[in-house]
C-alpha cells in the first residue's frame, strides 16, 4: 500500500520549485528555500494539502480494515516511518485493531 503522495499513488511533485529535478539548486536533494514554491504548487494543483498528511493515511487504512477484514482482530506494524503511522493508526482506535 501506497501512502498518499508517493509511489504509485498520487505522486506529489514540486515541480514549479524544481526540488525533484536537477534544476534545483541542490540538485535531487531538497533545498529549504524550496519549500514556499513548493508548498504554493502543490495547493494550486491539489487544494487542501492536509489530504496527505499521516493522519489521512492513517484514516484510509482504518477504513480499509474496517470494511475488509469482517470484523476480525488485526494487528498493525510499522518500522521507520511507519511506527509513527501505527501510531495515529492506534490512536483512531478502531474496534478491529488490536495490537500494534
């Protein structure tokens, strides 16, 4: 599963900033001064950009669960970023999560 924003899912690209292409100033790496370009692009082309935040990622795995699972006990796992994603996962308290 693809978070939102990355893989094959809504790819988020700053591409009026130029930070994932070599016209960047610190070419494939994200340079701060990028971030107000970035964040300006990315409203303009999606609207409200907390769709793809840890919480929203969170909710759709939730709601996965909830209506796919029939009610079974599920435990969920993270490493790296995702203990942070199991995290929120486990503070929307959903009745089918029972670990994490």
């Amino acid at each position: 599963m693809d978070y939102r924003g990355t893989g094959r899912s809504t790819l988020l690209e700053c591409v009026a900033a130029q930070a994932t292409t070599s016209g960047s100033p610190e070419g494939k790496e994200f340079d701060p001064s990028e971030v107000p370009a970035c964040a300006q692009d990315l409203e303009n082309e999606y609207g409200d950009l907390a769709s793809f935040s840890v919480t929203s990622a969170a909710t759709d795995l939730v709601t996965f669960i909830s209506k796919y699972t029939n009610g079974a006990n599920t435990i969920v796992y993270g490493a790296s970023y995702g203990t942070f994603f199991v995290e929120r996962v486990m503070h929307l308290s959903p009745p089918e999560v029972t670990g994490g």
